[in-house]
C-alpha cells in the first residue's frame, strides 16, 4: 500500500476537534495511548536505505509496519507501507534479535482518530507538540486541510522520528 500524509502543528487540540467534527468527519478511536519502537541493523543499514521497521503497541495490540524510502514530492509524505498486527510481541521481539534487529529510537504519544469517507485524521499529543495528520489522497487531503483553514505552506512531510531529532538538535544547541 502506498501511504500518503502530511502533518501539521497546532495549538489547540480541542478547538481542532470541534473544527474537525463541524466539518462532517467522525471520531473513529477515542484518545488512546500509543508506543512506537523503531528497528534497525546496528549497521543502520535500514536508516541509510531511508527504510522503516516500527513496533507499534496500542490499546492492547501490536502492529509491525515496514515502510519504504520516501518518494519525491514537494508538499506530501508518500511512502510503501506494509503492517500486520502480531499476536505474540515477545516471540516477535526474539525473532527480530536473532535477525540481528535492536531497537534504535522509541517514542510515545496519544492519539484520536477520526475519519472523513476515505481521509484519515489524526489529532496526535507528542513531547514535542501537537500535530495534526492527514492521511489520503492528495486532493482530499488539500481540501480538508483548506476546509480547516490550513494552508499547504503549513504541511510537514517530516515522521515523528525526525521531528523528535530535529527538536533534541534544537535543544543540545541551546546548552
């Protein structure tokens, strides 16, 4: 499957939730708690490939998602993606350590999902902020966001992980 998104910060999560219902979307998944282990070669050899391996634990269940290296585009994240839910994390984990897998970043957040036909919303809290994402088709995305009153210049095309080593960067400067 091919993931397309943006995100976008913003202040105030509860004004964004009203905009978000008034504009016809509907809330999918109540704010849940959600915690995210990135994976790699200790060669970093995923990281150099512009590839993702994540463990994603939720509301009691456990995801594992591959994605792809970013494909070129100026306003939108568009990656491959591929995720299966895994029922037991623990021979998960022994599987990925025998394939010479460690964990290299972990970060946590809450989220709520809401959606509107075939666009995903997600008003997520982190460390560093708040964000909102859209996932979808380009077009549906633009005009969503336009509905909100976001414009495009205000897209981020930056992961979680990037955004969280930008931040850290900002704050070792400051020292």
């Amino acid at each position: 499957m091919v993931e397309i998104e943006v995100k976008v910060r913003i202040k105030d999560i509860k004004a964004i939730k009203e905009r978000i219902l008034h504009r016809g979307a509907r809330l999918e998944k109540e704010r849940f708690y959600e915690e995210n282990t990135l994976y790699d070669f200790p060669s970093q050899a995923l990281y150099k490939k512009q590839h993702a391996l994540r463990l994603r634990k939720m509301n009691k269940k456990i995801f594992l998602t591959f994605k792809g290296p970013p494909q070129k585009s100026r306003k939108f994240k568009i990656r491959e993606e591929y995720e299966t839910e895994v029922k037991n994390e623990k021979q998960l984990r022994k599987i990925l350590k025998s394939l010479g897998l460690i964990p290299v970043f972990n970060y946590q957040k809450h989220r709520a999902v809401f959606r509107k036909k075939r666009l995903k919303i997600c008003l997520d809290e982190t460390s560093i902020g708040n964000f909102i994402e859209l996932e979808g088709e380009r077009n549906d995305i633009v005009k969503f966001a336009k509905d909100l009153g976001i414009s495009k210049t205000e897209f981020i095309k930056l992961d979680y992980i990037q955004l969280m080593k930008k931040e850290m960067g900002k704050q070792e400067m400051n020292t």
